[in-house]
C-alpha cells in the first residue's frame, strides 16, 4: 500500500510537469507571434489604404517672337494667360524669348525635345519653325497666335484684326483736331495688314476728309525706331497714332508722353493687343484695340489640361465672337456720342451689313 502511494505520488508530480510544460510552451507561441514578420492575412491587405502618386503637373511652354515676353503687347498677354493656368490648375510653365528669327526653331525644339504637353509659337513670324518643328515631331503638340500651320498636331488661332481696327478707326477719325491720324506698324505682314486697312477703313467711314499717314519700322523690338517715327507724324500734324508694332509701339507711347508733358497740342495713342491705358495712363492712351490673345491662350492650353487638345484646327476671333474690340476704360476719353457711332458699327459689322477689307 505505501508502494502505490508512492508510485501515485510520483505520477501526479509527473502530471503536473507535463502541464506545466504545455502552459509554457503556449506562452512562448503568444511572444513569438507578437514579434515574428509573417505575411499580413488577406483581410488585413484589403483594408490597407492604397498608395497613389499624385498626377504630373501640365508642362506648357512658351516661346515668344523677337518683341519679347515684356512686349506690353500680345506676347505678355499670351505669358499671362499661362500664368492664369499655373495659379488655378498648377501647370508647369516656362517661356524662352527669342532674340532673332534664328532663335524660334531651338527654342521650340527645347520644349518638345523636354516632354512638354505643349509649345506655343506666338506670333505670325514663328509660323515656318512651327511648322517644321511639328513635322519632325509627330506626336508633340503645339499651337500658334497669328499664323495658320497645317499640321495635324498643331492648333492655330487668328484674330479678325482688321474687325477691331475698324472700331479703333472710327474712334480716330471723330475724334482728330487735325484730320491727320497715323499708323505705324511692325513689319509688313498680313497680319499687320489686316490692322492698317481695317483702321484706315474706319476713319475714312467716318471722316472722309481726314488722311491716314501709314508708315512701318520693320521691327517689333525697336521702341527708339517707334519714337523716332512718331516725333516725325506728331510734327507733321497728325494728332492721333495707332501703332500695331508690339514693343516698337512702346516708343510712339514715350513721344507722345514727353509732348503731352510740355505742353503744346494734344496727342493722343490708340493701344493695341491689351488694354495699354492700364500700362501707359489714359492721360496718353485714346483707346485700344483689345486682341484676346490671353482668351485664346488660355482656353487652347486648357484643353491640354483637360486631356482635350485637338490639332490640325484653325480658329478665328472675330468681333461676333468678343475675339477682337475696345475695352471699357475707353470711356474716359471718347466721348458718348463716338461710343454710340462705335456700338453702330459694331452691330453692322457682327450681323455682315458691313464687311470690313483685310488686305
């Protein structure tokens, strides 16, 4: 009997190490899954947040014509419509200025060469470059202000210049003390044509006495050329000058600045592009013919962003279609009766009664 309480004995003690064991060995399995890298369970990947990259900035890029990016003109306003598009969809956006003719066609390349979503060759000038850029690089996109490319990867956008030139002209032809307007343009071309006839055409509706001076600098980057001519149109008589010569036409606002200044008779600047009473004083500025090259801009560019962007187009702005016209700040020195003649036209024009020249 005390051999089998013994043997019991030792048996339960047995037991209770072989329990002991097992609890021991669930412990360490407890520690080892709380530090051990295991796979994460289907579950736990489905409900793990997902890792995106955020999209790529639009890159549009910029190449002006000889006037430069700070023209005052139709180039500063295509730089602006870009900046619009930096501030309110966060394009990528660079401009090169080009120094010559020479400089449009590696300008170009440099931005289709550099993935940019879009080149932009402002000017009638960079037509040839934009064109030869285009062929070689099939699947860039490109677009042009002021010259039609034919290329299935190019946008082109014109303006009906000679339409707001005719408004303009009516505004100089009512309001001249003299019956002698001037008008200075750039370099001969059939956009610069379209500015000439279309202005000549207005003051002639208008005032059939008066005569029209035309003259040309042969450069849009010359503003001692544009002051120079205008000294001499200003002492010829002719009170009133519309300069379509981007930064050339700068100069022609400087001569009739330092006239006004000592004094004498009055003379006036039609601006041209932009609002330019906004950059040189309604005391000097009659009015302007507002380009919407800005509008223009803006709104091919955007459908770049939108992913929209159709090549081989041609659009033309015209006055029906606010592309081209006078700004409101002309009311502070053209009075409401020349406002009211100008609406006339205005409508005649728009519902074709009236067809204004363009060469």
């Amino acid at each position: 009997m005390k051999k089998f309480y013994q043997l019991s004995l030792v048996m339960v003690m047995a037991f209770t190490v072989i329990l002991a064991g097992c609890g021991n060995n669930n412990s360490a399995n407890s520690g080892n899954a709380g530090t051990a890298t295991t796979a994460p369970s289907d579950a736990a990947a489905t409900e793990a947040p997902a890792t995106t990259e955020a999209p790529k900035a639009v890159k549009l890029g910029l190449v002006t014509d000889v006037g430069g990016v700070n023209d005052k003109s139709f180039n500063q306003s295509a730089w602006e419509a870009l900046e619009s598009l930096k501030k309110d969809a966060g394009a990528d956006i660079k401009y090169l200025q080009s120094k010559s003719n020479a400089d449009y066609e590696p300008n170009l390349n440099q931005f289709v060469k550099g993935g940019y979503d879009l080149t932009w060759g402002i000017g009638f000038d960079l037509g040839d470059a934009v064109l030869k850029v285009a062929k070689e690089n099939p699947n860039a996109n490109l677009a042009i202000i002021d010259s039609v490319v034919d290329a299935p990867n190019v946008e082109s956008v014109t303006f009906a210049e000679n339409e707001g030139s005719f408004l303009v002209g009516v505004v100089a032809g009512l309001t001249t003390k003299t019956n002698k307007v001037g008008f200075i343009g750039g370099m001969e071309s059939p956009v610069i044509k379209r500015f000439e006839v279309g202005f000549k055409a207005g003051v002639e509706a208008v005032n059939p006495k008066a005569e029209v001076k035309i003259t040309y600098a042969g450069a849009y980057d010359k503003p001692d050329t544009g002051k120079s001519l205008a000294a001499t149109l200003y002492d010829a008589g002719n009170d009133i000058i519309f300069p379509a010569a981007g930064a050339t036409g700068n100069g022609v606002f400087n001569e009739a600045k330092s006239r006004n200044k000592a004094g004498g008779t009055k003379v006036w600047v039609i601006g041209v592009d932009k609002d330019q009473s906004l950059e040189f004083g309604d005391d000097v500025t009659l009015t302007s013919m507002i380009k919407r090259v800005d509008e223009a801009v803006k709104k091919v560019s955007q459908q770049v962003v939108d992913g929209t962007f159709k090549g081989g187009t041609i659009t033309v702005l015209s006055l029906k279609d606010n592309g081209v016209g006078l700004p409101e700040t002309s009311k502070a020195n053209v009075s409401a009766d020349i406002l009211a003649k100008v609406d006339e036209y205005s409508k005649k024009i728009v519902d074709g009664t009236i067809v204004v020249p363009s060469k």
